[in-house]
C-alpha cells in the first residue's frame, strides 16, 4: 500500500470518527441533556420530543418514532382549533390517576363549566374507530406536534434510554476513540524523540565520502597494476 492511499485512509478514518463524536453528542443530548420542563418532559429550546409508544396515529406517525411538539402558554392551550394534535395527560392504565401520556387529534372543543374541553381521536381508525372516552381539559395539554416526525428515531432513543444502550452505543465508542487518540499523540512524541537523539545526516557529505573513497581505491587498483 502507497502512502498517498495510507494518507488517505487515514484522514478518512478521522473525518468518520469527528462525525461521530458529533453524533454521539447530539445523541446524548437528546436523550439526556434535554431540560425538562415543567412537565416532565425532555425540551429543548421550547420545543418537546416524544417517542410514539403505539400505532393509534398512523399513518400520521407510527409507533417507534419521534415527533416534535411545540410548548404551549397557559393562554395557547386554550386556544386551540380542530384539527391540532396535542399530547395531554391521561389515564391509560385505569388506576384514577392521570399520569400518563397520548397524542390525538382534536375533533371537537367543548367549552364546560368555565373550562375548556377538547374532545380527541386517533387517526387510525381501525384502533379507533370512535373518539376517545374522556374529555381532555386544556390545563392538561402538554403541547402541540409542529409537523416534525423523525421515522423510527423513537426506537433509537428508547434504547440509549437503556443504561445497556447507553454504554454500548455511546460511552463504549466514544472511549475507543479517545484512547486512539491518546496512543497517536503519545507515538508522535515518541517519534520526535527519536528524531532529535538521531544523528543527522548529510546526503551530499555521504555522497562526497563515496567519491573519495572510490577514487582512492582506483589509484590503489592503478598502483598494483603498475608494480
């Protein structure tokens, strides 16, 4: 191998491993870097991250993606229109607490006792085929998706959720690659090392010794042919 394709290789193999640190951090990041807001849920310059835990929404988004929701002001949650997708807490397992999370569909708002209700339905309509048994006041309401669905990143950061996930996708590599770095700074420090303990050379005295010498053994070849 010629060292143009080794000098190659090299940079190659540098620029992947700059990209994933890069990677890695934004990773990291989004999973555990995330402030959380005030409820409870990762956000990053006002905008919340949620993994999509079923397939109630699809086509809209599927189960194992991420979408984006957008923080909303007391104000803005009660203004909401048919039509917005809104995660809101709810009571999915039936203990009478409403600790969990759903994003649906709003189909209809119901103004009620002072309050404002929004009334909500999954877009698949084989898992929902009618709309969602409770109402949901708007003080409830943790955001509004903007649009954003990242396919099949939710898997992703489910996993690196995961202390195994975790170590073996991120803190693993990212170790690999700072002790790479470590051994090649520590063997150009030991190669300047030996450079300067080396004597140097001079090609053109070399050169000079050569002449000399094989000039000097010419004359003595001459003398012994001359006796």
């Amino acid at each position: 191998m010629n060292i143009k394709v080794k000098k190659g290789l090299k940079i190659a193999g540098n620029v992947f491993l700059w990209l994933f640190v890069i990677f890695a951090a934004v990773i990291t990041i989004m999973v555990f870097a995330g402030q959380k807001n005030t409820n409870g849920l990762p956000s990053l310059f006002g905008k919340t991250l949620i993994t999509v835990q079923s397939n109630s929404m699809s086509p809209t988004f599927k189960k194992g993606d991420m979408i984006i929701d957008d923080e909303l002001t007391v104000a803005e949650k009660k203004n909401l229109t048919i039509g917005d997708i809104i995660t809101y807490n709810v009571d999915l397992d039936g203990d009478g607490e409403k600790n969990e999370i759903n994003t649906h569909k709003i189909i209809e708002v119901v103004p009620q006792g002072g309050y404002i209700y929004y009334r909500t339905q999954g877009d698949n309509k084989i898992l929902n085929s009618t709309a969602d048994k409770d109402l949901v006041r708007s003080d409830l309401v943790l955001g509004k998706y903007d649009g954003t669905r990242l396919m099949g990143i939710g898997k992703v950061t489910d996993f690196l959720n995961t202390q195994t996930g975790f170590l073996l996708c991120i803190v693993l590599p990212l170790a690999l690659f700072f002790l790479f770095e470590i051994y090649s700074f520590v063997s150009i420090i030991v190669m300047m090392k030996i450079k300067k303990t080396t004597p140097v050379v001079d090609e053109d005295e070399i050169k000079k010794k050569a002449i000399e010498e094989y000039l000097q053994q010419q004359k003595s070849d001459n003398n012994d042919t001359t006796v």
